[in-house]
C-alpha cells in the first residue's frame, strides 16, 4: 500500500537532504541566547531536516580560537569500543582548527596525558598542543593564564561527582563560581546520589536558570532524526499523546564495569542508562505524576534471575546492592496519558534492542534500534502498513555538541536560531522519573518478600 502523505508528515530524510533549508543554516553564524533560554518552552524542538552528520555540515569559519575546558577523560570524552560516543571528536568536527582545549581535569592523571598525547600525535595536534592536564578544577584556575578561560565547559565526570551542593561532587557550582556565564554541556545521568539529594539538583537548575548560563544535558537521542520527525508530524498534525511505551534491553555481557553492576554507585541501571528512554517518553508525553508511578522488578535472587554470562563478580557487591535484572513501570503523565517501561538486563552479545512506542489517534510512532541502525515506523490514520523510513548516517552525538555550540556562538533571537533539547532543570525531572521508578520497584519488593518468606517457610 502506497504511503499517503497526508495528513501532514514530517519530511523523511532523503526529502530534507541538500535542501537549501540546510545550506541556510549551516551558513549562519551570529550569535543568540533565544536558544540559551531553553526554559522558556519546556519541549523545544528541531525541523528534523537540520540534523545533518558531520560529513554534511558546514564547519563554523571565522578564525577566533575556541576554548573549550573538558571535565573527565574518561570514555565519553574520548570515545571506547562500547558504543559511537565521543565528544572531542564531534567537537573537533565542529570547529575544526577554532578549537582548543585549554586543560583536562581528572584525577586520573596518567589517562588524561595519554589521551592527549594520542591526540597530539594525530593531524588535530593544533587543538591539544597546549592541553594541560589538573587534578582539580582549583587547580586549574590557580594556573590559569587569561588567554585560557574557557568559553564553553564539557563535563564527562562520573555522575557520582556532580549534581549536587556537597563540597567534591559539585562541579557546576564551583563551574559558575569560578567562570560565571560560561556555558556547560553536562552529561547524563545528572547525578546519582542518595534519592534525597534530587533537591541539590533542582537547586543547581535554578542556579543555571536565574544566572542565564546555557546549559546542555546529554541526553542525545532527543536530537535524532527519528525522534524530531515524531515530534513533527505531532505538532503539526495537533496530536495529542496517548501513551508512550519504551522498551531498553542492554546487552549485558559487553558491560563489564564493576560499578554499573552496584546500585549503590550507579544508582542501577535506570537511573544509568534507562533513564535515556525516560527522558525520551517525557519529551512527548510531557510531566510525570510521580505519586502515579508503580513498578516490578526481578531481582538476582528469582530464578528467572539468574544470568550466565556476567563479565564481574557479583558476590563482591553486597546483595541489596545488587541490580535488578527486569525493571517495568507504569504511570501517569499530567496530561491523563499513560507512560510504559520496561529494562531488561537480558541480552547477550553487544548490541542493544531498544524500542519507543508513540500512540495518538490514529497515530502509532515505533523508533527501534535508535542506538545503532534507527527505524522509525509510522502507523497513520485510514492505514493499515506502517510507513517505514531509516537514518542510516545520523549521528545524535554530533547534532547535540553541534546545536550547543551553535547556541553558544548565537546571539540573534530568530526563528532559525539553534536550540538546546536537554536543559539542566529537564534533564533533573527524567532523573526524578528514573528515582521514582527504582523506589515503586524496591516497594513492592518490600510488599512481596514477606509473602515469598512465608511460602518458603511453609514448604520447609
Ligand atoms: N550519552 C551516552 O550515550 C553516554 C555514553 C557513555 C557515557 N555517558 C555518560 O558519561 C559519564 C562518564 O562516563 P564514562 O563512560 O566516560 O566514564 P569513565 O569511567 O570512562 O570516565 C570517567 C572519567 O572521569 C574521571 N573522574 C573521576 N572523578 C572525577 C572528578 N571528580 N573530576 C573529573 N574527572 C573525574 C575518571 O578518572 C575517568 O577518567 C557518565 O555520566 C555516563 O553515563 C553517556
């Protein structure tokens, strides 16, 4: 059955490509804070036409220097074998021979000189030739010469070290202290501290908000193609979001970092990686009601549970400790739509199975395998077949670090200006959501093991 384009649809992605609509945007340059002020629509949105891989775009011109501070040198920052992040490498697309990056703070010393020494022995030598490496961020700017202040902050720190007001695990105040109004492109999750400590955060977004700083939170795949078109064709056909239903199935045996495996250090899995589809189902169906939230898991010590290829030794965590291995949940949006999820530590092998569902009247939106090959699948009203369009070279990580600096060149208010996705107060609600979650599952739980200890006392 042909596709009808009608009603409206966003563009699939051979029509956005070589449109002039994309040549106008990569040209323009100026500056504009109209997308520095990302509180001001709390879903802001991109034509899907814009998001252009990095082979497409047009590099910034201009030969200012472009000083960028990295937080981190960890896998994010410099990419690893697990998955396409890396932000230097994006960063280095983007402003090309503009960037240079003025210093590195990680305790990790020796990993933070090797990353730069791989890098100076590269051709992007000219952006890491002065890269001086620091322990502490005090560190940095009590050497700090004034042609190395930094114009943007890039923080890959394990979240276990920021999103608060504890002295040692906040990075983005003593940021804004020590470089007031420069902006920050901060990672996912927020934080992963005590459930308590969400109040820091939230406290860290108003801060971020009344001083204006632009800030962006990593949640990427708000900026695929897949995900814009979705958000498209429901702005423009004036849909109203019934439910959202996510699906994140890792792949567990490629994880093989002990503290992922240890709720205690990373908050567990929906709160670490999940929350990437958390975030996602808020971005359509908008505020949770987070008293509505309501959960099951499985745990290690189910017999469904048990799993045969974990890389670590899980008897070296404490068992409360350990991570679930389902997780499902449902809730309430503000709106009266419902919102489903499901994790699954399950799969074998490398990669992911990730699915996002979007129903509307007459609409049914499935983005699938985001992370590697993104499908989108589109059920449209008097349709029985789904239209089915691929991003085969869409790049999320690129799009975000592009449409950050984009904002922070800008300072032009205009309908073209770039905008920012993910901002720090957002990103702090899917967070909320992701605690939410883990604290409905870690309840019934509680509500289910007097009821197993007494089945199991009875059969003894
Ligand atoms: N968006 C994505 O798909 C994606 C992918 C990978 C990682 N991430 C996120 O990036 C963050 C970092 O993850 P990673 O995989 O790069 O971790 P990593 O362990 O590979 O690297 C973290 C680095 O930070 C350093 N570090 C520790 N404490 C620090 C501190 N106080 N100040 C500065 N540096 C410090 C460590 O020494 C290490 O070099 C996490 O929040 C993770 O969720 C996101």
């Amino acid at each position: 059955m042909a596709y009808q384009a009608s009603p409206t649809f966003a563009r699939s992605p051979n029509e956005c490509r070589g449109s002039d609509h994309q040549l106008r945007f990569s040209e323009r340059k100026g500056s504009g804070t109209g997308a520095g002020s990302p509180l001001s629509s709390r879903r802001p949105s991109i034509d899907p036409c814009r998001l252009v891989p990095m082979d497409k775009t047009m590099h910034i011109g201009g030969s200012d220097e472009f000083n960028v501070l990295f937080i981190g040198a960890g896998n994010i920052m410099f990419g690893s074998p697990e998955g396409p992040w890396n932000h230097s490498f994006r960063l280095e697309h983007k402003l090309g021979p503009r960037l240079k990056v003025v210093a590195i703070i990680d305790p990790a010393i020796e990993r933070a000189t090797a990353m730069i020494q791989k890098k100076r022995d590269s051709f992007v030598v000219s952006a890491y030739e002065k890269t001086r490496v620091f322990r502490t961020l005090d560190d940095f700017v009590k050497n700090m010469a004034p042609r190395d202040r930094p114009r943007a902050v890039v923080i890959g720190s394990p979240p276990m070290f920021r999103g608060t007001l504890q002295p040692g695990r906040d990075i983005e105040i003593q940021i804004t202290k020590h470089f007031p109004g420069v902006p920050l492109f901060t990672e996912k999750p927020i934080a992963t501290g005590p459930q308590y400590e969400i109040g820091d955060a939230l406290a860290i977004a108003k801060q971020i908000e009344e001083t204006k700083t632009i800030c962006s939170v990593g949640y990427m795949l708000r900026y695929l193609q897949g995900v814009q078109m979705i958000k498209q064709t429901i702005e423009e056909n004036n849909l109203t979001v019934m439910a959202t239903i996510a699906r994140y199935a890792c792949a567990y045996e490629a994880i093989a970092k002990p503290d992922w495996w240890d709720k205690s250090k990373s908050g567990g899995p929906v709160i670490e990686q999940g929350t990437h589809f958390c975030d996602l189902s808020r971005y359509f169906g908008g505020e949770v009601v987070l008293s509505s939230v309501v959960g099951h898991s499985l745990e290690f010590d189910e017999k469904p549970g048990h799993i045969s290829k974990m890389q670590i030794d899980e008897s070296k965590i404490a068992p409360e400790n350990r991570i679930s291995r389902i997780t499902s949940a449902t809730w309430k949006y503000e709106s009266g739509a419902i919102g489903v999820f499901t994790h699954c530590v399950a799969l074998q092998g490398t990669n992911y199975s990730c699915e996002l569902e979007v129903y509307a009247d007459g609409y049914c939106f499935r983005l699938v395998d985001p992370y590697v090959q993104p499908i989108l699948y589109i059920r449209a009203p008097g349709e029985d077949i789904e239209k089915v369009l691929r991003f085969p070279d869409d790049d999320p990580f690129f799009s975000e670090i592009s449409n950050f600096i984009d904002v922070v060149e800008d300072v032009e208010e205009s309908p073209e200006a770039a905008v920012i996705l993910s901002s720090y107060e957002d990103a702090c609600r899917s967070y909320q959501l992701t605690w939410a979650i883990r604290e409905a599952t870690e309840r019934s739980r509680a509500g289910r093991l007097p009821m197993r200890n007494g089945i199991e006392a009875k059969a003894l």
